[in-house]
C-alpha cells in the first residue's frame, strides 16, 4: 500500500489544480511537495499577474467570472470584444511563428474557457477584470485587449492564497522545506515515489501516480547558460529563486524526452533598476510594457526594434530577450507629455529621468553614443505622425515612414516636453523547454512510450510557447493541464 494516491511536486498554479483535481477525481490522500519555505510558497505564480488570457464567443459569457460588474463598470461589456478559439488559436500560431504543438494548443485553447470556469467554480478563485493592465479608456468605455479580460482578483497573490485555501479545505497535505531530488521506479519501470530532502535526511515517500509541476529552470544561471546560452546567466529573474529545473532533470533521468524550444524563453522589459531577483512583495511591478507609445533607444543611440508592430502582451515576451542582446543588456524607453498619461501603473515603482528637451535627458542617460541618439530621435520625429487619429486602445496604423526600423503603429512625434526616460533590461520569466507529454498529461519516456504513473504540467509541458508567448497563457496552460494530470494520475490503477 502506498503513503499517497498521489504526489504532486510543487505548488504553484499547475501543482495546486493538478492537486484539486486529483482529490475531485476520487484520490483520497494527495500529497504537495514545495522547496520554499512556506513564507516564499507558490512559485511564480505568487509573482504573477493573474491575468488569464481565453476563449470566449460573447463578451456575456464572463458574467459568471464577474459578477455584478455593472454596477461598478456601467459600460463594462461594451468594451469587451469575443475572442472566439479561432483568433486565441490564431494568435498562439503566430507569436510562436506556427511552431506551437497543434494538439497541445488545441487543448489549452478549446479548453480555455471551461478552465478559468473551473478555476472559480472548484478553484473558488475570486476574478476581477485585469484594470489598469489590458484595459484603456476610450471616451469613457474602457476597451480590453483582446482574450485579456479577467485575472485572479489580488492578481498573482490572491491566485496563489485562494489555491492554497482550496487545497487544503479539500483534505490535500502539503509539505514546505521539502524539495524532490529523484524520482523512484519498480523494475517495470512505473513511477513508484518519490526521494525528498527536507530540512533533515532525504527520505522516500511511495505513491500511486506522481505528478511534476515544479516549474522550469528560470532560476538555475548554470543551466540558463547550457540552454539558452549568454547572456542568459547574467539576466535579472522576474519571479521565484526557487524554479532550478529540479523536476526537468529527474524526469529525464528516468528517460523522458524533452520537447518544445530547450534554447527559448520568456522574457519582458523590466526596470533595470531591480536586483537579480524581483523581491516577493513586489511581485511583477518591475515590467516596463508601455514601450509601443514611445521611442526605445540602445547605448549606441540606435533604434533595434518595431516598438509598435502589435499590442504589446503579444509583444513584450520576445522584446525583454532582444533587449538583453543590447550592449550591456540596456536599453531606454522615452516618452512626451502625451503619452506619459498612459503608461501603465506599474512604471510607479521607479523614478523616471525627467528633462525639458531631448538633448538633456539623453545627457542624463547611460548612452555611450549620445549624438547618435538625438540623430536618432530627430529622424523618429521626423518620420512620426501627428497625433489626429493616434488611438492606444487598438493598432491604429500610424506609421513612421522611411526610416530603417519602422515604428508601425502610435507613431507619433515625441515634441511635447517635459520628456521622461526609464532604464530597461530583459528580466527572464520562464523558460520554454519542457518534457513531452500525450493529452492525458503523462510523460513520453525514450521510445514514445509513456512513462507509467508520470505526469506533468505548467511551465514543465515542452512545446506550447516558441519564441514569444501570449499575455495570459501560462496560468491557463498550468491550470489546463494541472487538471488534466490530476485526473489522470487519480484515475491510474497501474
Ligand atoms: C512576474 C511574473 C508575472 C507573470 N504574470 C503572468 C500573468 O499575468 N498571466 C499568466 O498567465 N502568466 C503569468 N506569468 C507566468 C506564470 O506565472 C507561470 O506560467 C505560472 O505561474 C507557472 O506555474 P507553474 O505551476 O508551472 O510554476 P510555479 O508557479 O513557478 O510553481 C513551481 C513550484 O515548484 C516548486 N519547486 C521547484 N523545484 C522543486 C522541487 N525540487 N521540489 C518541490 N518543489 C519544487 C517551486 O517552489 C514552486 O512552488 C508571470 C510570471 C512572472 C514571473
């Protein structure tokens, strides 16, 4: 007789629903493992922002997710517009350049939907829309980003916190200070338990399925730079020190294969103000995403990047990655007086550098090339727009025209002083390599074969994200997947 029905390594998003699932599908005794203490618990999704990003065919269709929103937001479903699977499938396809799996994508998008449902109905999770993230104002309606309506009320924190809640009232034990360190086999080869080393000895721990949700290898510099190469080791990690590719490594010691981009990852502009590691109470406050509305120069004074060419949750993930590329991993975003209204809440964490004309704040900045730089900024204003027309709700088409690097939309002259700058780096969130899995979740071992008794989910499933990723897709991913392993790793009789 084995200690647990399962073990569920980890506790994050992924853990937690793969951990509820299990106890809804019959498992009486569910086991949670956590490194962290449990003052650090919840791994990056206590960082994140909770913002969910699904399928749905009417802006009606999230009324149960937020209940009573009209009385706050009067107009709210004016603003929001369906986000049917084909546009969230066709969304998926071309930030990841068509290298998505198309049976995975075809899970997380036909299932999205029902996911955040269950997340709120079973997950008891609280939902509120993503204000002041995906939402602009326009002519008193506040418009939403397409598929980006709704997040974890409290975002990431409250996400976290309410899984924990569920869990536990559910009867599922949890274990902090208790890191996996190896998975334990029968000689048929099925997952039989699992090797843990808490605050004492390492000890073994038996169950009948083990589920691996312990996220990917974000915070392990040493396998940043055997993956994803330099300067990968030298980047400032957005969410928990705790995600060291643990679960990736067990799992391949026992044959899995990998699967998905093993040398991509995701990653945003962040302040470069922050330390290697984003503090817990501050959780993903250092994104700077606001760059579509301004100019973003490197130390050289040159423009490397279309700052305008999509919305930029369908952008951000890859340009933290080709900041980093950048001399000394640097970059600078600047703004005018019409557009500093609209940067997103967040910039509030860091001072901006402030000046009257762009020589000065150029003069202020760490820019080798400062001549260039204004060069630069003069040929942008000379190209850019006037503002009749600029529309930061949606693409709105106004293009630079004639320059090497095109701004192609909310291209509009910076003229209007006093002028801001922020310093940015690329900061990595998660890394897109992972293990392979079939649609039940369990883990293809060497020859096709899946693993007996081993499942995975979250930011451990390979081949979803290539590249660049959609605002919002990973939590659905985790808890997608979470529910799925859960169920299956419940339902598993050897
Ligand atoms: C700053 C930031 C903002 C984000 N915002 C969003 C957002 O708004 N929307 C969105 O969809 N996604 C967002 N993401 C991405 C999202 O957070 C992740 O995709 C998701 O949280 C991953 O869930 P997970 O359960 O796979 O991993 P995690 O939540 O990272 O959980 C992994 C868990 O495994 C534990 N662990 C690691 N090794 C071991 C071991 N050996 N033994 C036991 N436990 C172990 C960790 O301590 C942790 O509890 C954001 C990420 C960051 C960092």
């Amino acid at each position: 007789m084995a200690d647990y029905d399962v073990i569920v390594i980890g506790a994050g998003n992924a853990a937690l629903a793969a951990s509820v699932s299990a106890t809804e599908n019959g498992a009486e005794k569910v086991l949670v493992l956590e490194a962290a203490p449990k003052k650090m618990r919840g791994g990056n999704t206590h960082w994140s922002g909770g913002v969910f990003r699904f399928a749905f065919v009417n802006a009606r269709d999230l009324e149960p997710l937020l209940p009573g929103i009209e009385d706050q937001y009067p107009n709210f479903y004016d603003g929001v517009t369906p986000y049917p699977y084909e546009d969230f499938m066709g969304d998926l396809v071309r930030v990841t350049g068509g290298r998505t799996d198309p049976v995975l994508s075809d899970i997380l998008v036909s299932n999205s939907r029902d996911t955040v449902m269950w997340m709120h109905a079973v997950g008891k999770i609280p939902m509120e829309p993503a204000i002041g993230l995906s939402g602009v104002n326009k002519d008193g309606v506040i418009q939403w980003q397409r598929g980006l309506v709704v997040r974890a009320e409290h975002e990431g924190v409250g996400l976290s916190t309410a899984w924990f809640a569920t869990a536990e009232s559910m009867g599922v034990e949890i274990r902090y200070e208790s890191a996996a360190t190896g998975l334990i086999q029968d000689s048929g080869g099925r997952v039989t338990g699992v090797t843990v080393q808490g605050a004492g000895a390492s000890e073994d721990i038996t169950a009948g399925a083990v589920v691996l949700a312990c996220g990917g290898f974000e915070a392990n510099a040493e396998m940043r730079l055997q993956y994803l190469g330099a300067p990968w080791d030298r980047a400032k990690v957005r969410g928990t020190p705790h995600n060291r590719g643990d679960g990736l490594r067990m799992a391949m010691d026992i044959g899995a294969e990998k699967a998905g981009q093993w040398d991509g990852c995701h990653s945003t502009p962040i302040s470069a103000d922050w330390g290697d590691y984003a503090p817990r109470e501050l959780t993903d406050k250092s994104n700077r995403l606001s760059y579509l509305y301004g100019v973003l120069l490197n130390r050289e004074g040159l423009r490397f990047l279309d700052e305008g060419m999509d919305v930029n949750f369908l952008t951000y993930a890859k340009y933290g990655r080709i900041i980093l590329t950048q001399t000394q991993g640097m970059a600078f975003q600047f703004f005018d007086q019409k557009t500093v209204g609209l940067l997103e809440p967040r910039y509030s964490t860091s001072e901006p550098v402030v000046a009257d004309t762009l020589d000065e704040l150029i003069g202020k900045l760490e820019i080798d090339d400062k001549d260039e730089a204004l060069k630069s900024l003069e040929a942008y204003n000379a190209a850019a727009c006037d503002p009749g027309g600029f529309d930061p709700s949606q693409k709105d088409g106004l293009s630079t025209s004639g320059l090497d690097i095109e701004k192609t939309n909310w291209a509009i002259r910076l003229d209007d002083p006093p002028f801001h700058a922020y310093t940015v780096t690329g900061g990595i969130t998660f890394t897109f390599g992972g293990l392979k899995i079939d649609a039940d979740a369990r883990v293809i071992g060497d020859g096709g074969k899946p693993i007996p008794g081993l499942y995975t989910c979250g930011e451990m499933v390979g081949g979803l994200f290539h590249d660049n990723y959609g605002a919002g897709s990973g939590l659905v991913s985790g808890a997608t997947f979470g529910r799925i392993a859960g169920r299956s790793a419940a339902k598993f009789d050897g």
